[in-house]
C-alpha cells in the first residue's frame, strides 16, 4: 500500500476504495473511470494519483484488500471441526455473514471472473490461482480423510469434492446480481450435494 494512502484516515481510505470497487466491477478494468471513482470518493481531483500510481496499480491494490477479507472468513473456523462436510457448511455460513458485510469487495472479485483486459490479464489470472489454491489448502486443514473410502485413492476423491464444490458455488454465485442481495437462499442444495457426495466417497458407518 502506498505510504501516503495507507496515512490516511480510515473513513476516506473506506470511500475510496468502495467507490474504486463499485467502478471497477460495473464497468470493467478498461472502461472503468477514475474520475467517476474521485467523484464518488469524494475526493480532490488528482489526488487519486497520490495515492496510487496509475489505475492498474489501483486495480491490484484491491485484490489485496479483498484477499485481506477472505481471511477474515478463515479467522472465524472452528479448526476443531474435523469433518469435510461439516467444516463447508461452517465456512458456508461465514462466508454468507462476510459477503453482506462486504458486497461491494465481492462483486468486484465476481467482475474478475470475466475481465479480459490485456493489461491486468497475466497479474489476475496468478492471484485468482493463488486465491483459489491458497483457499482450499486452509480450508483442508486438519481433515479427518480416516472417514473415506479405503478402496479409492483420497486425492481423488479429494479433487472430485473440489471440483463439485467449486462448480456448484460458481452455479449459486451466478444467480446473484449483487451480493448486497445476498441471503441465505444462495446455500440452498448444499446439503443435498454433500449427502451424495457422503454416500459416494464416505465410509458406511461414516455416513
């Protein structure tokens, strides 16, 4: 973070970064506006640029902020709870507490899923891996994996509770316009997946 920004106070860091946020998810990386982000901000006419040294420095300064967020989802576990699935519908419910506390940092992170831009391309697509890779490596921890099947390969079954969970997350995601109108609606089904996947890759008695 730039010196000057970070000196900053923390209500008109908040404007700023909201309004870059909004801007950037409605509109794109390149047609995005800074002056529409000074406006909405608040803020004297150049002094966006103080702060940050170009828009594309701007733009990934807000993939730190929102990973920043992110973590807050992993601060709220209980790392105690050892079962996969118990442990996703744990991390479902803070996730869904997260979201409608920082809409304007999710629908941004959802505007990345389609930003084409060649001039942040290569930076998004190494975060978006790094998140997502970073994500479900924590999310793991300390699972008790004793509770699958003995006869298929735990990484495999593993990859295939990923992949599940990942396309249906995207599916549920992609039903919303905004996460200010998020609500509890967008984890309906989860339990019903999980049940299948239970009954494909747990143990009998694990059931």
């Amino acid at each position: 973070m730039n010196e000057i920004f970070a000196n900053l106070e923390q209500e008109k860091q908040e404007r700023i970064i909201n309004a870059a946020l909004k801007e950037f998810a409605q509109n794109g990386y390149d047609k995005a506006s800074t002056n529409v982000i000074i406006k909405e901000a608040e803020i004297a006419k150049g002094s966006l640029f103080k702060y940050f040294n170009s828009k594309k420095e701007l733009y990934l300064f807000l993939f730190d902020y929102v990973n920043g967020i992110i973590n807050k989802i992993y601060d709220e576990m209980d790392w105690n709870e050892t079962d996969l699935f118990e442990r996703m519908k744990q991390i479902g419910l803070i996730k869904l507490r997260i979201y409608k506390q920082y809409p304007k940092a999710f629908d941004f992170l959802k505007s990345v899923k389609t930003e084409n831009s060649s001039e942040v391309k290569t930076e998004i697509d190494e975060i978006k891996k790094e998140i997502v890779g970073n994500g479900f490596g924590i999310s793991y921890k300390n699972i008790d994996r004793s509770k699958f099947r003995d006869d298929m390969d735990t990484e495999k079954i593993m990859n295939v509770i990923t992949w599940t969970i990942l396309s249906f997350a995207e599916q549920q995601v992609n039903k919303v316009s905004s996460f200010e109108n998020v609500d509890i609606e967008l984890l309906h089904d989860w339990d019903d997946y999980f049940d299948i996947l239970k009954r494909c890759f747990y143990k009998e008695e694990e059931q």
